[in-house]
C-alpha cells in the first residue's frame, strides 16, 4: 500500500478502497490494542509489587521481624562482610581474606622494589 500513496504527487491524497481502508483501520486499532497491553502489564507488575510490599512488616527492629510465617518459611536477616570484591557472611573468613590480601600486596611491593633496585 505503500506504493500507491508514493505514485501520487504530494497534494493530492491517495485513494483506497474501502477494502484497504478497512484493513487500514483495523492494523490501526490491532497496534493501539498492543500498546495499551503492554501499558496495562506494566501496570499490573507495578501493583503487584506494592501489594506485595504492603503485606510485609516493616523491618526497623529486629525484634519486629516475624521468625516464622503460617506458610512455615523463616525469614531472618544475613549480616554480611565485604573484602575487595568478595563478601562473607563469616567474620573469620574475611578475615582471612583480608590477611591473604595484605600478603599478596606486600608480595607485589617486594616484587616491585626488587625489580627496580635489580
């Protein structure tokens, strides 16, 4: 169809037939349909989200977290630590890793220095 309307000078409007018209119409109203679907699920995921939030408690105190709900799934809260790019959730092994990362730098200090006094 669109060779019909580019063999038409520009002030003239094409002339369809009532067929393409139709048919015109309704990937017109089939394109809007798909937009206002795409627009009513991300509606949906939104409410979705806040209903899902408003249902749970609000986490400001630990000893307002509910150790066990009536589906049987504990929830608790994991106290990480961070060494570089790793996390624990062990105090001793970040520990470690941080032991293990001073090494390795001193190493490359040590290795550093000798290369330049060499």
């Amino acid at each position: 169809m669109a060779e019909a309307a580019s063999n038409h000078p520009q002030n003239e409007k094409p002339h369809y037939t009532s067929q393409e018209r139709q048919t015109l119409a309704l990937e017109m109203i089939a394109d809007e349909l798909l937009l206002i679907c795409g627009q009513l699920e991300i509606i949906a995921a939104r409410g979705a989200k806040v209903r899902s939030r408003a249902s749970e408690p609000p986490l400001n105190d630990a000893s307002e977290v509910p150790h066990e709900s009536e589906n049987g799934i504990i929830r608790g809260a994991i106290e990480t630590f961070s060494v570089g790019p790793y996390r624990y959730t062990n105090l001793e092994d970040a520990r470690a890793q941080l032991r293990r990362s001073h090494r390795s730098t001193q190493r490359e200090i040590q290795h550093l220095l000798n290369r330049k006094l060499g």
